[in-house]
C-alpha cells in the first residue's frame, strides 16, 4: 500500500506532492468539469429523443426505449417491462394506454391483450447515439449553406486582412513619407470606438454600396482592422532597415522588398493576425445581423440564432444544430491547440 | 518512419503554398513595378497605404463622422438629407433625468437602466474574471504536469461564438435543465433562473466569464512567465516564504501586465452585446438590457426606429471608451 501511494504521488523535480500540489490539481481538474463539463453535457443532449428531452429530471446519457414490429399493426410498438403482483415479469409491447391502465400484447402471442396498471410497467431502453435530431435538423438549418459562406468569409476576408494589413504596416514602418504620423493616428485613434456604437451610418454606407445582403459586405469592411495594422507595424519596426537598404542595392523593387524581405521576417507576427482574423471573423454576429437578412447568405452564427428564434421549443434540433455548428472550430483548435495558444500568449499582448 | 513521412508531407505543403505565394508576387511584382517606374520610390508608400485606407476611410472613418450627423438630427428617415437638423436635442433627451439612480424618473428610462445595468455587468464581470484569470496562470504557472492541456481546456470556450455559448448555458438553466435537475436531486426547489432578473444578471456574468476569462488567463500567464526565476530563487535563499515572495516579486512585476488585462476586460464588457442578444435577449423585462442592445433596438429592431437617439448613445458610449483607451495606451507606455 506505501509502494502504491508512493508511486501515485511522485512528481517530477521535487519529491513528494505536497498539500498546495493537491489544491492545485483539485482546483484545474474542478476547472476542467466546468470548462469542457457543459459541451459534453450540450453533446450527449443533441443525441437524446424528444421524450428524453423533456424528460425530468434529466440523465446524462441519451436513451431511447427499444420498440418491435407485432404482426398485426403496422407501427413498431414500444416495450416495457412488466412487474406482476406474484413477483414474476415480462417484457411486452404495448398497443395502446387508456388512463391508468396499459394494453400490452407478448410479441409471441399477439392476439391475447393483457391489461395492467401503468405502476407496473418500466420502459426498456437502451443507450442510443441516433442522428435523427441531426437529420431532422438539417432540413431547415441548412448546415451545408451557412458553413460554406461562414468559411468563404473567414478565409477571404483572413487573406484579405493579411495582404492589405501587412502593406499598409509595411508603409508606415518602413518608409518616412508626408503624412505618414497622421495616417498613423487616426488608425490608431479608431482602435477605440468599436464597430458596434457606429452601427446606423455603417449601415447606410453599406445600403449605398450595395452590399446588404451580399457576403463582400461582411468580408470587406472588416478586412482593414486597426488593431492588425498595429500590431504589424510594431513587429516590423523590429526588423533591421540594413536589409531593406541591402535588397534595394541589388536592385529589388519595393515590392519585392516587401513580398521577399518583409513578409517573410514577419512571419511570427502574420501568425498571431491569422489566428485573430479567423476567431473574430468565424465568430462575428452583429455585423453579419445587420448586413444580411436573406436566409441564403447566412453565416453559421447567423444561421443559428435565427433557427433558434424560430423553433423556440425544439431543443432537440437546436441542441443539435449548435454541435454542428461548434463542431469545425472544435476540430481546427484540437490539431492547432499548441500554435494558438502560444501564439496568443507571446506576441498576442503586444 | 512515420515522423519522416509527416516531415516530407509538411515539407511538400509548404512548397505547394510557396509557389503559389511565388507566382502571386511575381505577377502583382508586373504591376506594383510598373507603378514605382512612374511615380519613383518614394511614392510607392502611399501605393502599399492605399488599399487599407481606402477600406478603413469608406466603412470605418466615414461612419463615424456620419455618426455625428445623425445624432444631431431627427425623424425617422433613414437618409441623413432627409433628417431635420434638430441640435442637441437628442442627447437633451437621453440626459433629461430628475434623479440619475431612478431610471423611472428619466426621459429615456430604457437608457438609464441600460447605462445601470452595464455598470453592475462591467463591475462584477471584469471583477470576478481578472481574479479567476490571475488564480488559474498562477496555478497553471506552478510544476503541473499536462500544463499545455489545462491550458488549453481554459481557453476552448474562448473560440466558441457567443451564440454557441449562449445556448448551451441556456440548455443547462433552463426550467428542465441540468442545474434544476441537481437542484431536485438534492431536495432543493427548482430555481428560474432566466425568470428571475437577479438569477438573470448573474448569470449574464457567469458565462461572460466562462466565455472569456481563458485569454486573459494566457496574457497573465505569458506575462508570469516572463518573470527571471532567478528572483524567486534569490528570495528564498535570503528566507522568503512562497506569500512574501508573490507579494514582493510577483505582485509588482506582473502589474503592467495586469493593467493591460484590465483595460482589454473593461473595453469589451462596456460593449457586451451577443451572448446576452441570444441567451436572454435583454430580459426578462429590461434585468439584462446593456447599452450596445440599446442602441441596437433603436437603430434596427424597434418598429420605430430613432437613429438619431441611437447615435447620440452611441456617441456617449464611444466616449466612454476612448477614455478607457486612453487610460490603456499611457499604461502601455509606462510599460515600455
């Protein structure tokens, strides 16, 4: 028994766990129940019928109770275990329920109608992971459509955000030109006001321009983000002008200065802006609210506050819906989990 | 074997995305080359300027200005030549109030309760999530086996969007929920949480902080991490105990950090709009209304709509934040 414990609790470095070691790991394992603990529970509830859904109070895996095909009707009919008073139980079907009292037929013998008390019966269920809600779901949250335009937007407007960012970085850390400290500030100074206090003439611009209800509409506009801009510049300015002056001798242009040089020293800094671009832009939701209204150009978000604002009862299907719709980010963070992180963590405060 | 093989698949990517990268550059090289022949070197800053500013003047600076506009006029019409000049009426109206802590004895009632409710929000989120972030990176700071894992368990919930996050939470509270489930298995009563404004607002400030606090958490790590261990090393050797040495060490080398923390958490709460809009939709009665809602309602929602009252809000919200951002950017300096 000595051995066992002193096996469990030995830790790299120091010799044994001490009393702030237990607290340590009580306090990140109560941290992951609470922090996984809710999508566990969101994805076994996606999988669970309509009658287990209102069930209450609620268990944490899905069942569903089993049914069998009885010659003589049509329907699959429901099982249940029946308690008699002498003890003895069986397993029938039941036809129908009137009041308190069931009828329930032997699959063996189905012309013999027993009738007994509903007390006395247990439904037998089994743990089933069906896809009917997803199924079912799927044919008015058009899953397929919102994806494709919620990954178009995140990806062009990424790249979009990418080029034009990283140019204008490239202007104002690398060159000395009239005008270049006023450009500067005002960027700067629009870090502070966040696009959702100016959200009516926002919208009228882009009445104007045509691109209410029109993806550009939510790629473009974001695309030139202050706050990429900045932190750009401020990894750039780290960047030594000797090699700019070096590749301007051998006759580069400024654009190859700026494609092969720059672009390639700033890689770390490019990370960080990506990683930021495809959160916010994946997990945008009021801008997208107020540019779309056609249910075709929906973003995932989009698509899901609205399918639930419509089916404001059906959990089943919205339970559903919300795992598909948390699904591709849940994947992309599980085989990029270590990149984003630390990312976030050593260039992202700059 | 197979790490070779992933190597070379890598490896082959990352040559498929180079010439591509290649032939983009050589290709826009035709034209950016072209440009420089014509107006020199020392245009060509302005050129590599011109597509962000371009974005950034039209859909960003613009409407801000625009913004003043119609805060300054009135009706209904959307176009702003249609709008009558009407001065400082609006803000004249959102300010009329007898009594500021009784929103029933203002004009625009809605927005002091708005503004009230965004205050207690901003208080007790960023409060309670900067205290949760700092234990979690000190915790996660110490030597814990699997330290990347927990790391990155605290920051899932960060990329879920705010819907997600809202119907989940609002999967568990509801009447039939999870929480009402244990509730009654411990003998308790069931509890209506999204029913009962006080039980509302909490939990408003409970999942905000759930949602977030996994970033903060990363910055405040990042930034215990960058502090020397020789310190810590130093202070025991001169008989430190692990409390004297957090206060004396810890504390002040993390405090720019920790400011930066706070004025990232407060900016963002003061805008708190999209779990809110989809997990209580500013109910019940007006217990989670906050000001970005506000100004949402009236700007897009309400079936008449008072642009000029949302921009005036808006403008006076805006306010608020660029003196929060002022605030960051002196801090950032001290810091450098």
């Amino acid at each position: 028994m000595g051995k066992v414990t002193r096996f469990l609790t030995r830790t790299r470095g120091r010799k044994r766990l001490t009393w702030s070691d237990g607290i340590s790991y009580g306090y990140l394992i109560f941290g992951v129940i609470i922090m996984f603990g809710p999508v566990i529970w969101l994805v076994f509830s996606s999988f669970k019928t309509p009658g287990e859904i209102a069930k209450f109070p609620p268990r944490f895996l899905p069942y569903k109770q089993e049914t069998m095909m009885v010659s003589g009707y049509d329907e699959p009919l429901p099982l249940y275990k029946i308690n008699f008073e002498d003890g003895s139980s069986r397993t029938l079907a039941q036809v129908r329920r009137i009041g308190l009292e069931s009828q329930l037929v032997d699959p063996a013998n189905p012309e013999e109608i027993i009738k007994v008390n509903i007390k006395q019966r247990e439904p037998v269920e089994r743990v089933n992971f069906g896809l009917d809600n997803f199924k079912e779901g799927i044919e008015s949250f058009d899953f397929g459509l919102y994806l494709w335009n919620s990954v178009v937007v995140t990806l062009v407007a990424t790249i979009l955000t990418l080029l034009i960012n990283s140019m204008a970085a490239f202007a104002l850390s690398k060159y000395k030109f009239r005008g270049r400290q006023f450009i500067f500030i005002v960027m700067i100074s629009t870090l502070m006001v966040p696009l959702s206090v100016v959200l009516v003439p926002v919208f009228l611009v882009i009445t104007n321009v045509g691109w209410n209800n029109n993806l550009l509409g939510i790629i473009v506009p974001a695309a030139a983000t202050p706050t990429g801009v900045f932190l750009l510049r401020q990894y750039m300015l780290t960047i030594p002008d000797e090699l700019i002056d070096a590749a301007r001798i051998d006759g580069a242009s400024e654009w190859r200065i700026y494609s092969q040089v720059i672009i390639p020293l700033a890689k770390p800094a490019l990370a960080v802006l990506t990683i930021f671009s495809v959160m916010w832009r994946w997990n945008d939701f009021l801008w997208p609210l107020v540019v779309l209204s056609r249910s075709e150009y929906f973003t995932l978000q989009v698509g899901l506050a609205s399918f639930q604002g419509e089916l404001n009862v059906q959990w089943n299907l919205i339970l559903a819906m919300t795992v598909l719709t948390l699904l591709p980010i849940t994947v992309v963070f599980g085989f990029l989990q270590k990149y984003i992180t630390t990312g976030i963590a050593t260039t992202g405060m700059k | 074997m197979v790490n070779s093989e992933m190597v070379r698949v890598k490896k082959s990517i990352g040559q498929f995305f180079g010439t591509i990268y290649d032939g983009f550059v050589s290709l826009l090289d035709l034209i950016f080359g072209t440009i420089q022949k014509i107006i020199g070197v020392k245009g060509m800053p302005y050129i590599f300027v011109l597509p962000n500013l371009l974005i950034f003047g039209i859909f960003i600076l613009f409407p801000m200005l625009l913004n003043f506009v119609y805060a300054f006029t009135g009706g209904s019409a959307f176009f702003p030549g249609e709008r009558p000049w009407v001065g400082t009426d609006n803000f004249g109206r959102l300010l009329a109030c007898e009594n500021y802590l009784v929103p029933n004895s203002c004009t625009e009632d809605l927005f002091w309760r708005a503004v009230g409710n965004t205050f207690s929000y901003v208080f007790f989120q960023v409060g309670l999530m900067v205290i949760f972030s700092l234990i979690t990176a000190l915790i996660l700071n110490r030597k814990i086996k699997a330290r990347g894992f927990f790391r990155a368990v605290f920051f899932y919930p960060v990329l879920l969007s705010p819907i997600v996050v809202a119907l989940i939470w609002k999967w568990i509270l509801q009447e039939n929920g999870l929480f009402n489930g244990i509730l009654i298995s411990l003998g308790f009563d069931r509890i209506p949480f999204l029913v009962n404004a006080q039980w509302a607002q909490f939990w408003v400030v409970m999942i905000s902080i759930w949602a977030f606090m996994g970033f903060y958490t990363l910055i405040l790590l990042a930034g215990l991490q960058s502090i020397p261990a020789d310190l810590y090393e130093a202070a025991s050797i001169d008989g430190a105990n692990p409390w004297q040495s957090f206060v004396t060490i810890t504390m002040p080398l993390l405090t720019p950090v920790m400011a930066v923390v706070l004025v990232l958490s407060l900016i963002r709460a003061v805008q708190v709009f999209d779990i809110v809009f989809a997990f209580t939709g500013g109910g019940p009665g007006t217990a989670t209304l906050y000001l970005v809602q506000y100004i949402y309602n009236y700007g897009f929602s309400s079936p008449n709509k008072q642009f000029g009252l949302a921009a005036a809000a808006s403008l006076l919200m805006a306010a608020v934040l660029v003196v929060l951002t002022i605030i960051q950017l002196v801090v950032r300096k001290e810091e450098n």
